[in-house]
C-alpha cells in the first residue's frame, strides 16, 4: 500500500471530522471520533483487494479468492504470469486477489 494512499484518506477523513465540528458548533463527541476509527479500520482491510476484473502485476505473489466448482470460497497464494490471468478468472472463478505485500504490516518510520 502506498503511503500516498495513507495520506489522500487521512486528509478526506479529517475533513469530515472537521465538517462535523464546525456543524455541531465546534464539538466533536465519541461516537464520531470511535466512527472515524472504525471508518478508517475497515478502509485499511478493505483497499488492499482488487477486483479480478482488474489485471495483476506479473510476477507479484498474492493472496486469491475465488469460488470452487461447489461453490465454496476459498484463498490460495499465486503468483500471476500475464497469459494465464484470464484463464485462471475463467475457471477458477477468481473474485478478487490481494498483494502479499500489502497485507504485511508497515514497519517503516
């Protein structure tokens, strides 16, 4: 995940934090402040996944989740080659596949 990204949501998310303020004339209640965080929880887990319509970056190992021939979900880790992307969304059903590297936490300062 690219701290740009990190940076574009904290910056949209403290506008709407500071629009609450202001229209509740200058006070910001715990409810608001436990929903920006519960906002910006589900915004970390959920932006990492892309949809399998959206073609991977060759050679980059991620999680996959697709649906089975009994339709059951489940997740594999693969590593994409340009030719088979379509064939794999085809008959694996492929949903959506997420970076490895994307799911490991940041340590950086």
């Amino acid at each position: 995940m690219a701290k740009d990204d990190i940076k574009k949501a904290k910056a949209e998310n403290a506008e709407r934090i500071a629009n609450i303020a202001y229209s509740g004339g200058g006070h910001i209640g715990q409810d608001d402040l436990e929903t920006a965080f519960e906002n910006g929880a589900y915004w970390r887990i959920n932006s990492v996944w892309h949809d399998a319509s959206e073609p991977p970056i060759t050679g980059k190992e991620a999680l996959v989740k697709y649906v089975t021939g009994d339709l059951k979900i489940k997740y594999r880790v693969d590593v994409f080659c340009g030719y088979e992307w379509k064939e794999m969304c085809h008959y694996d059903k492929l949903i959506q596949f997420a970076y490895i590297e994307d799911l490991i936490p940041n340590e950086e300062d």
